[in-house]
C-alpha cells in the first residue's frame, strides 16, 4: 500500500468515527446516573483545591505562624483528600447520605486549613 493510500484510508476512517459519533472523550456530567451526589463531589473538589492554594501562597510567602501550626494545616488537607476519594466513591454508588456527611467532614477540614493559613505570624 502506498503512503498516499495510508494516508487517504486513515482520513476516511477518522472521517467515519466523526460521522458515526464514536469518540472518547470525557464522561458528561448530565450523563452520570447520580448527577446530584456527583455535582456535589466536584464542588468539594474546588473547595479542596483552593484551601491547597490558600495553604501554598502562605508557606511559600513564609506567613505560617509556626511549624506545629503547618503540620495541623497539611493534616487537614490530606484528611481533606482521602475523604475526598471516599465522596467520590459514594456518589459512583448513589449514596446520597454518604456524600453529605463525607462532605460536611471536607468542609470542617478545608475550613480549618484556611483558618490556620491565614492566621500570621506574631
């Protein structure tokens, strides 16, 4: 076969799945069976992220009031995370109750990472 014929068969074929609709690509949020529990878990997914953010700018800018203060801090973002994982899990299941209190528990941690972040130095 010719690369002139490769190339014609391999635009026909890319042409086709276009046609047909045959695409990978990221799951749909208004496709997944438990929509509510799933937008729930992307918004603490935001929550989480930017009390990292929030944690980052106040360790990099040295503004931590002490050592023992960044260690509570990165203790409560990484409870943030593996709860985090476990909402995520809940909402793939349709636990509905399982997802709020896992999220009231992310935001308890979020809440006080930022807290603490923000608390100056003396």
């Amino acid at each position: 076969m010719t690369p002139y014929a490769v190339l014609a068969l391999g635009i026909s074929f890319s042409a086709l799945l276009i046609a047909t609709g045959i695409q990978a690509g990221p799951l749909e949020w208004t496709e997944h069976p438990h929509q509510e529990g799933v937008s729930a878990v992307h918004e603490a997914e935001h929550d989480v992220d930017h009390a990292w953010e929030v944690y980052h700018r106040a360790a990099l800018g040295g503004t931590v009031s002490s050592p023992g203060l960044q260690a509570e801090i990165e203790e409560h973002l990484h409870e943030a995370r593996i709860l985090l994982t476990q909402a995520q899990e809940a909402a793939e299941h349709g636990d509905k109750r399982g997802v709020m209190q896992l999220i009231g528990q992310i935001k308890f941690h979020t809440t006080q990472a930022i807290g603490g972040s923000k608390e100056q130095k003396k």
